[in-house]
C-alpha cells in the first residue's frame, strides 16, 4: 500500500491557496468521482517541511485522470492513477496534519473509515461468492446431503459471520471516538489498531471463503469466464 507518511504531490504556497504538483496513485473511483481525497508536502513559513490534507473537486483546472488500470482483479474499481499540474486548492479546502514523514495519529484515526469501507468490500465478495457456490451444490442430485460439502459450507458461514462481527466492533468504536472529542494519541491509536486488525482479518479470511467456494462449485470455477473466477481474482486483491 502507499507509505501514509509521505505524498508524491508537492504543494506550493500562492495568493488565495496552494498549487499542488504530483500524482495520486491507486484513486479508486476516480472516473466517477465528484471529490478527491489528497495528500501534499508543503513548507511552512519557518521552513519546516508539513504534510497537507484537501478533499477536493475533480471538475477543476489542472487535473487529469490517467485510464491506466490494469489490475489482475477489482478491474472495475477504475483505481486510475490522477495528476496534479497547478491545480488550485483554495487556503478553506487546505488542512495541515503534521509533520511531513511522521505519523498524526488523530488524522489517522478518522482516515481508518477507509478501512472499514475497503473491508466490506472485500466481505461482500466472499458474501457473493459462498452463495453462488451453495446455489450450484444444491442444485445437484445430493449436493447438499454430502457431508464434506456441509462441512465446508458451514466453515464459510463461521468465517461470514465472525468478518461481520469484526467490522461491526470496529466501525462502532469509530463512531463512538468521532463524538467524544478525545484527540489523545493513546486512544487514537486504539481505533487504528481495531480498524487494522478489523481490515487484516476480514480479508485475509474473504480470500479463505472465496477459496472453499472454488473447491464447493468445482472445476467449472475455474474458467476465464466464470462469476467465481473473477471472484477469486479480486478477492486476492486485498491480503
């Protein structure tokens, strides 16, 4: 994944806001954004060097989404590449989080909301994927009476449920820190670690689903042009 602590976009100061310069890699949804989420270097007035935050609109001079993905999976993401050329970003839009090459842990803490969306995605592939393959078992002449395919149907609903659970917890406790006000680092840290645990979890084990329903369906999964198998591709796309 991209290093959090650095940014390949350069933001320079200039009358009424900053020109940012650079790239952002991996935009997910870019080609049907309305807003960017973007990350910029910038100098302050004593000379230090600070990471700068915007949520910005597309519809603005100097932006250009590239049509470069390629992904081996998640090919409809539109996760393009989007670069900056003197694109204005006005002083009200410009947010300074840090020190540049040093962790916020409060800004972090709300940015984990990315993981929690990112995580359900990666659940609702393998949602998809163990029911396409518990519908082809029961459509067979005693799919759903063999006792290895009840076994692994049913170790597909434990893992279902317990990624629900997980992203569950942590979407609560992000909820609950946005309204308490506590900005401390120890407990900014607190929903980092549950909003990574929660992401390591759910799709490390959406790829196990995913997997068994593979094996549930058969062969036929296996083929280019198959639902599982695309399945399977973007799945692999998050551990």
């Amino acid at each position: 994944g991209a290093n959090i602590r650095t940014s390949r976009t350069l933001a320079t100061k200039v009358e009424g806001g900053w020109l940012f310069n650079g790239a952002k890699t991996f935009a997910t949804g870019s080609p049907a954004a309305d807003m960017l989420a973007v990350r910029a270097r910038f100098e302050n007035e004593a000379g230090d060097q600070r990471m700068g935050a915007a949520i910005v609109p597309v519809n603005r001079l100097g932006v250009e989404i590239k049509s470069n993905w390629d992904g081996m999976g998640m090919r409809a993401s539109g996760s393009h590449d989007v670069i900056f050329t003197d694109y204005l970003v006005k002083d009200e839009e410009f947010s300074d989080i840090g020190e540049y090459g040093k962790y916020n842990a409060p800004f972090l803490a709300m940015a984990s909301v990315s993981s929690i969306g990112l995580s359900s995605i990666f659940l609702g592939i393998a949602e998809s994927a163990h029911q396409i393959a518990v519908d082809a078992i029961k459509g067979r002449d005693g799919g759903a009476h063999y006792s290895m395919n009840q076994v692994t149907t049913a170790d597909n609903e434990i893992d279902l449920a317990a990624c629900r659970a997980m992203l569950s917890r942590a979407a609560q406790m992000l909820d609950d820190y946005s309204l308490e006000g506590d900005e401390t680092e120890e407990r900014a840290f607190q929903i980092i670690k549950n909003g990574a645990v929660a992401k390591k979890f759910v799709m490390t084990t959406s790829g196990a689903i995913v997997d068994r329903a593979l094996t549930l369906y058969g062969g036929a999964g296996f083929l280019a042009n198959n639902t599982l198998s695309r399945l399977y591709r973007d799945v692999r796309a998050g551990p």
